[in-house]
C-alpha cells in the first residue's frame, strides 16, 4: 500500500508580499560594499512594492498552505500599517545616519528582515507562522539597538537581547501548553476545540493562554513586562528607537489580536488577567511618562503609556475593536514616528535632548517646531489630529463590550498624559533667553526627512479630520471574525 | 510506559529552573544559558503532547524551536562579545548607564 501523496498547498499571491521584502533584503545583505543611500533606496522601493501586492490582494482573502498563510482584510491592514511605519523610517535614516557615522547598509537589511518577520506575523494563520515571524523580528531587533557603536547602544541591545528571550521562551511554552489542551496548532483549529469545549484539560488551555499573553506582553511592553522599554528606546539610535517603538509594536499587536480575538474569543478567562495588566500599563506608563526630564525617555514611556491604550481595543469584541485597533496603530505609528524623526534632527547626541532644552525651539527651526507640536498634541489625543479618534474609537469599543471601569480609568490616565505632552510642546514656543541650547546653530532638514515628516504631520491631520477615510474601510465586523474561520 | 503527565512535569520543572535561573543569575551568559533550558522545556512539552494527540505537527514544530534556538544563540552571543570587549564583564549589573 503506497501512502496516498497530496501535493502541497502553495499558492505564490498571498507569499508575494512577504517574498519581495524577503528578496529586498537579501539584495541589501549582497550588497554591502554599494552606497547606503543606493540599498535604502531598493529598501524603499521592496516596500512599496509589497504595499501595492498588498493592495491588489484586498478583499481577496486569499491563503496558503493549508490556511497556516492568509491574507484576509485584516492582516493586509496590519501590512499595510506596518509598511507606513518601515518606509517613514527609512525616509528619516537618509539624512540621521550619516549625521552619526552609522551610514552602512546592514542597517536596511536588518530593518526588511525585520519588516518580513512582522508581515509573517500578520499573515499568520499557525502559531509556529507566528513564532516563526516573531523572532524574526526580535533577532533582527536586537542587532539594530546594538549596531551604533556607544556604550548605551550595547546595554540597550543587551537588554533588549536578554528580556526579549526570556519573553519569546514563555511564548513557546505557552504555545506547547496551548497545543496539549486543543492538540491543534492552527488558530482555526484552536477556536474550533474550544468553541465546541472539546479540549483535554482546561487549566492547561487556561495556563497556556495566559504564558502566551506574558510572552506577548514583552514585545508590546505591557506592565509588569515593560521594564526593558525605557532603556532600549533611550539607549538605542534614534532612528532605531523610531522603528522599535511604532513597528514592531503594530506587528506584535496584530499577533495579539490573531491570537486572543481570533483563536480564543470564546473562552475569555484571559480576559480579566489581560484587563488588570491593562490598567497598571496605563497607570505606570502615564504617571512614568509625567517625571522624565528626558524627551527621548518621555516618549518611551509614552510608548508604554500607549500600549495601554492600545489594550483597550483588545478587550472589546474582535468585530468591533479590531477596527479600532488598526486606526489607532496607523495614526500611533504616524504621530510617533514624527515626533522622533524631529527629535533626531534636533538632538546634539544620542541620547536624546533635555525637555529644557527644547525652549524656543519654535524661533530657531519654526518647521520642526510646528511639526513636533502637532505630534504632540495628537499623542496627548486632542482633536483636530488624529490621536484623538484614535482614543475615542478604542475606548467607545472597550466600552461596549462592558469593560465601563477601565475606560474610565484610560479617560483618566490621558488627562494626566495632557501634561506631559503639553509641557514640552509648551516650552518650544516660549522665548529661549539663557539657555544653552540657544546657541547650538539651527540644522538643515534634508529632503527625506522633510518627506518623512510631511508624511507624519499631513497624516495625522487628515486622519484626524476625516477618520472614515480608514476606519470605514475596516469597519465591517464580518471580517474580524471570518478572519479565524475562512480556513476550516 | 510512562503517562504524558510525567513528561509535562519534568517539562515544567524544567522551566521553573530555567525562570529561576534567569532571576536569579546575574551574568548575561548564565541568563542566557537559563532561556535555552526554558526553550528545551518548551521543546519536551511538545513532544509529549505530540505523542499523547498522535500528532506530528508539534513534533515538527520541535525542529524549528531548536532551529530559533540556535539563531538566538548566534545573535546573542555576539552581542555579550560586544559588550566584554568594551567592559572586559557581563555581569548585568554594570549595565547601569541608563536608568530611571
């Protein structure tokens, strides 16, 4: 008796996008010896040209071996997200690395192996698909806060290195417990055992949810796993910090909704374990935020601050906040990146300028100024940008679906996140009579970053003043939930 | 023959050594040495869960964790060479310059 042989599964659509960064960055890895600025440029290019593969694959909600691959509406939005973020980027690192003697080109290579890893992530259909693409991005992470030579850059990447590992080791742990209670690997399948209540054991599947969202909660700095996020995004370059801080955020966030709102949406004993971690995030995060004296440092705990906001969307029905979620990861991505790529024009090192420093930034560089002011202002989530549908949608889905005290608390936490943000963007416009920074001469925004920043600042605004542009697009609940079923 | 819940227990003791180790250790390289005794935790769990479901998928996905494994080794190592190079020590805790 001859086994009975079937062909494998493969179909080159939905790979396409994730093969043509791969090949981007095998073409930037050849290329060591050409001009940085030739390979960001094929950097640019890949990426681009996976957005637009991205674009034609829309609504199509294609898959491939076997449903471990899929390209359904949500995973090109967190694509397409993600892509924003890599290329806005790049664009920033044109003029800064130079400026910094970190102008080689690993530094692409390293950013579209970490781009494929995220956009393995999002199209993953199989936990292994996602580790997979998880550590992808971590490793690749971990060598790009360490690339700039400085001793803060090494004990960031150490950091990094080390807190990341031991969050992707629980991860697959919690992976393994997850497999012995549904003895499926697949996400559908995952949702299948457990909707029908036919899993073995159910401190096993409870235990191994649970690991899985800690192992998750170090990539996307949720309290009490945030602790390495100051350091690494205060130590590592600029640029880095940009990329580590809004990309691989949006990418682990959409492995977190794969997960929890597609392969458990119905068992939510997790739920009230996420619920908790949630509220410390915001209250740490913000509160944190409110005493640095560093800007560099006050924006990564504005990132943890927003992973909690971020959290909120989580806890509402996958129909309603994954919408939410993907609007407020692009506008997130947006106003952060902005405001970084200012700070790495401005700063006189690394690490980054005191808030004091920033006094009358706006009468030596009014352009950066303005632009810095309106990512602040939309960060702090006020309107007209775009920050603030960002929080309103996040918290309406997280109210609906009953989480009242915690939206409560994130309404809160951002009247105090108000202040901090307000305090520098106030200071950028009052006049700067002795300060040292006064007389550090004005510097020249070069053409990319000009581009980078335009794209942040008209970004936000257009987001801010016609949100359906985007939200109406993702806003059909049917996707949230085919999006773990289309397999069976 | 041995019941799975025995390999789960070993796997779980195994990993509760290895979340000691890692706080409790205070040079990178034993940290490290730690997440590699977490991740073959992972590893045997699989395995016997494989075997309990009469499912090669997880046995296949015990290949690639190693396989992860030894990527992280790479870039982990050559980070902790970084940092010796420069500090001539991996102890952690001269990892101090950024705080706060």
């Amino acid at each position: 008796m001859t086994p009975e042989l079937r062909p494998p599964d493969i179909a080159l659509a939905p790979m396409l996008p994730i093969l043509i960064v791969l090949a981007g960055a095998l073409v930037a890895t050849v290329a060591f010896r050409t001009q940085r600025r030739v390979v960001a440029v094929i950097a640019i290019v890949a990426l681009l040209l996976s957005g637009f593969s991205m674009l034609t694959l829309w609504g199509a909600n294609a898959t491939a071996f076997g449903g471990s691959l899929r390209a359904d509406n949500p995973a090109l939005g967190f694509g397409l997200v993600v892509i924003v973020g890599a290329v806005v980027t790049l664009l920033a690192s044109m003029d800064q690395l130079p400026r910094v003697r970190m102008n080689f080109p690993e530094f692409d290579a390293m950013l579209l192996y970490a781009v494929t890893g995220m956009l393995l992530i999002a199209f993953a259909g199989d936990l292994i698909v996602l580790l997979i693409g998880l550590e992808i991005m971590s490793l690749a992470g971990y060598v790009m806060a360490t690339l700039y030579g400085s001793r803060r850059s090494e004990e960031s990447g150490m950091k990094y290195f080390l807190l990341g590992s031991v969050g992707s080791a629980i991860l697959i742990y919690g992976i393994a417990l997850t497999f012995g209670a549904t003895g499926s690997l697949s996400l559908a399948g995952i949702r299948e055992a457990v909707s029908a209540q036919n899993f073995a054991n159910t401190p096993l599947l409870i235990a191994g949810a649970l690991m899985m969202l800690a192992g998750f909660g170090f990539k996307v700095a949720l309290v009490p796993f945030h602790q390495w996020t100051p350091d690494v995004y205060h130590g590592a370059p600029t640029v880095v910090t940009l990329f580590l801080s809004t990309v691989v955020k949006v990418a682990a966030f959409a492995g977190l909704l794969r997960v929890f709102g597609g392969a458990f949406p119905v068992e939510r004993a997790w739920e009230g374990v996420a619920e908790v971690l949630v509220a410390l995030t915001l209250i740490v995060g913000n509160t944190a935020a409110l005493v640095q004296r560093n800007f560099k440092r006050l924006l990564a705990y504005s990132a943890v601050a927003h992973t909690g906001f971020l959290g909120l969307a989580l806890l509402a029905e996958p129909a309603r906040g994954g919408a939410a979620l993907v609007f407020y990861l692009l506008a997130y991505t947006l106003m952060t990146a902005g405001a970084l790529a200012v700070l790495a024009l401005i700063q006189p090192d690394e690490g980054g300028v005191e808030n004091a420093d920033l006094r009358g930034l706006y009468y030596r560089q009014p352009g950066l100024a303005l632009a810095l002011a309106a990512c602040l202002a939309s960060l702090a989530g006020l309107p007209p940008f775009a920050g603030f549908f960002g929080k309103y949608l996040v918290f309406q889905a997280a109210f609906q679906a009953g989480h009242v005290g915690i939206t409560v608390l994130a309404a809160m936490t951002s009247v105090v996140a108000l202040v901090y943000y307000l305090r520098p963007a106030a200071l950028m416009f009052m006049p700067a009579e002795g300060s040292a920074a006064a007389v550090r001469p004005a510097v020249r925004v070069g053409t990319f970053t000009g581009v980078a920043l335009g794209v942040c600042v008209v970004g936000i605004v257009l987001l801010g003043v016609l949100p359906g542009l985007v939200y109406n697009v993702f806003d059909a609940p049917a996707q949230w939930v085919l999006a773990s079923l289309a397999a069976k | 023959m041995v019941g799975t819940e025995w390999y789960i227990a070993l796997s779980g003791v195994l990993f509760a050594i290895g979340m000691i180790g890692v706080m409790t250790r205070r040079t990178a390289v034993l940290i490290f040495l730690s997440v590699e005794l977490m991740l073959n935790a992972a590893n045997l769990a699989l395995v016997a869960f494989a075997r309990a479901w009469g499912d090669l998928t997880a046995q296949t996905a015990v290949f690639i964790v190693m396989t992860l494994a030894a990527a992280e080794v790479a870039i982990g190592l050559a980070i902790i060479v970084t940092i010796f190079r420069k500090r001539a020590s991996t102890n952690v805790d001269d990892l101090a310059e950024l705080k706060g």
